[in-house]
C-alpha cells in the first residue's frame, strides 16, 4: 500500500470517459475508513478537467499497465492499442496515454510508490497546486 | 490544571469527552460552559478514527471529515487535533439542522488553530473556518496570500467589514470573531486579544446557508483554499460573546 497523491488531466475524453475514469479512480484507495486520509478523497481543478486525489493505494491498482487496462475498457478497444510516454517533471514521473491522440495524464506526484513517502508525495502536490494557481483556486 | 467537578459530568453519548479525574479540560470546559444554551455547534475534533466529527453543541449536527489525519497532538489539552494538508482536507459541518440553527446577525465563531511554516509564507490564501450563504452573506477566519497577513471577515448583504492581523509562529493560537447587528458591531481576536477597532455599519444578513460552503480548514468541498496545519475546538454560537468570555475561552489552561 502507498499513501500518495495522483494527478490526472483530461486532455482529449469525452465527458462521459472522464466521469467513467473519474469514478474509478474514485473507488480505489482503502476501503476502510479509521483514518480519513487513507480512504479515497479528492479535489477537482475549476475547469473540471483534471483532479488529485488522495488515497492509501493499492500499488497494482495504479500502475501504468492498469490505468492503461481500464482506459482500454472505456475507449472499448485493446489495451495493446494504447500507447504511453513517461516524462519526468519536477513534481514526479508524468505518464501521457495516447489512442489516435494524446488522452490522458497522470502524475504520481513526488515519484513512484515505494519511493517517496506520503509527505514527499504531499509537498509535489502542492508545489503542483501553487504553480498552476490560477487554474485551481478561484480568487479570493 | 483544572480539574472539573462531580456535579459536570460528562455529555452523554459521546465517546472521548473529558470526563471527572482527566488532565487539563480547560478548553473543552470553558467552551460547553459558555452560554451552553447558546452553543449552537461546537466540534472539538478529537477524534481518533473515522469519518463523523461529533458536535458537542446540544444541537448534536455532527460534521464529516475528507482527508483529514485524526489524531495528532491537539492544543496542550492532552487531546487530539486533525492535520489538513493544504490540497484535499475539509471537515464539512453543513447540515440542515446547522442552517436553520445559525444566526448571521448575531453570533461568535472561534477555533484553535496551527499553521505550518509553509502556510504561512506560501503566497495562498487558505481558511481556517468558513461559514457562508454566498459570497455576500459569510464569516471567515483566513490567511492572505500576503506573508504571516491573516484576515477576520464578516459580509452581510455585500457589505464587507474585515480586520487583517498578524501571525508569524507555528504555535497554537486561539481564533474568534463575533458580530452583533442590534448592537453594530464585528470583533476579530487574536489569543483573546481584540484586533484593531471594532468595526460597525453591518449589512443585513440574509439566505440561508450553502450546503457546500461551511467547512473547517477549507472554503467548500471542492475543496479550495485549504488550510496547511492542525485546526481543534471549533465552536459557533448564536450570541456575540464578550470580549471577557473570548479571552477566557482563549486560555489554554
């Protein structure tokens, strides 16, 4: 288990594959619920097109093979027909899925599970939010 | 250390209140013994596990926690406190009951609060409590986006009357400001101190409160503007307390 924050970004879904996606990253993380910061919580950019959340994850669910699993699935076509690049940024690995088209991306923010711990993954995550301000937080 | 009597017993059905022969119930103390009858919503945020945060207010409208860590150390009283970590952590105190209950031209709302150091110079803006119909009907306990520049408002009716202030320390700081429109006049306090000048000319108040715009340590559920520390001891009640009864209830001990 990681207790980590994911980003991801809609680059080119409909609006149904995003809620699709959405509500499955939705359920993921631990189902119980002692601590709040382990069950699945998230917020959601203001333009709605992307979203970190926050969950004690189960590292199988979240690897670039699953994500790209169940992409598959809402596209309805073969997993090996979607493709994906991994870049580096100063936040953690990016992953970028393409299908005809760059679709979707993640960030695992401070780097991979296993390799940051959930204070790392937090502080990304913020230096992520506070670099990109104007698209998360509304004026005050 | 105070101890509490046998006669103040513990409320019934909650789990964790101090009860007789524990340590240091100073804060809990003083805030259910201050004009309990007026004590519309009081959420000492205690809690060690769980999604529900107990409102120990005789109106019982409990509150729910997103992302919060429980169990940290609370403000010197021996208890626990919730970490928001500044991105996804809320606690949600909206309920039916809470709206029908809250009286925006007559009130107090206080807290306990601590920001990390990061909070306090990351250029953010982020809530220590926020109590809200709209952006024209609100009461707010916040940081600025200005270094160690902290802000209590009240809008009423789109007039807006604030007090900015200062903190520059992580420690633990008791938060509160009342506002009486029968008498004109919104009060911010820092540590039971009163910040500034009392402010006067108060709108009228009006709508009922928003569903998604009362939360401890965030703006809304979104969340926005989350707080970046540990927040306890959040109470409102239906009365502007006096400056006697905030400084006593900011008494740590």
């Amino acid at each position: 288990m990681w207790h980590g924050y994911l980003g991801i970004e809609d680059i080119a879904l409909t609006a149904q594959q995003r809620q699709q996606l959405i509500d499955w990253f939705k359920g993921l993380g631990r189902p119980q619920i002692e601590q709040p910061a382990h069950f699945c919580h998230w917020r959601i950019r203001l333009d709605g097109k992307a979203a970190i959340f926050e969950a004690l994850f189960e590292e199988a669910n979240i690897t670039i093979e699953n994500v790209k699993a169940r992409l598959a699935q809402i596209f309805g076509v073969d997993p090996a027909t979607i493709s994906h690049a991994v870049v580096q940024t100063q936040y953690g690995p990016t992953v970028t899925f393409n299908r005809s088209g760059e679709k979707l991306r993640m960030i695992q923010f401070g780097g991979s599970p296993g390799g940051c711990t959930w204070m790392t993954s937090g502080d990304a995550a913020r230096a992520y939010v506070k670099a990109n301000l104007a698209q998360w937080e509304a004026p005050a | 250390m105070h101890r509490i009597g046998q006669h103040q017993l513990r409320p019934m059905g909650f789990p964790g209140a101090p009860g007789v022969g524990d340590i240091d119930v100073g804060i809990y103390h003083r805030i259910i013994s201050t004009r309990p009858q007026n004590l519309i919503k009081y959420h000492p945020m205690w809690e060690s596990q769980g999604l529900t945060s107990l409102d120990y207010s005789w109106r019982r409208n409990n509150g729910l926690y997103t992302g919060v860590t429980l169990g940290d150390p609370g403000p010197g009283d021996g208890r626990f406190a919730p970490s928001f970590d500044g991105l996804t952590d809320f606690n949600n105190i909206y309920s039916a009951g809470f709206a029908a209950d809250f009286n925006g031209a007559e009130f107090t709302v206080e807290l306990w609060g601590a920001c990390t150091a990061a909070m306090l110079t990351d250029g953010q803006w982020r809530n220590l409590i926020y109590i809200s119909v709209d952006v024209n009907n609100r009461v707010v306990l916040q940081k600025s986006n200005v270094n160690n520049l902290f802000y209590g408002v009240y809008v009423a009716g789109g007039v807006n009357l604030n007090r900015s202030f200062t903190m520059s320390d992580t420690k633990w700081h008791h938060w509160a400001i009342t506002g009486s429109k029968i008498n004109n006049q919104v009060k911010i306090y820092l540590d039971g101190v009163q910040q500034g000048a009392t402010l006067v000319g108060l709108g009228v108040w009006a709508g009922a409160l928003v569903a998604n715009g009362n939360c401890i340590g965030a703006q809304n559920t979104v969340p926005n503007q989350v707080h970046l520390g540990w927040l306890a001891h959040a109470a409102i009640s239906d009365v502007a307390l006096t400056p006697q009864e905030i400084t006593r209830n900011a008494r740590r001990m």
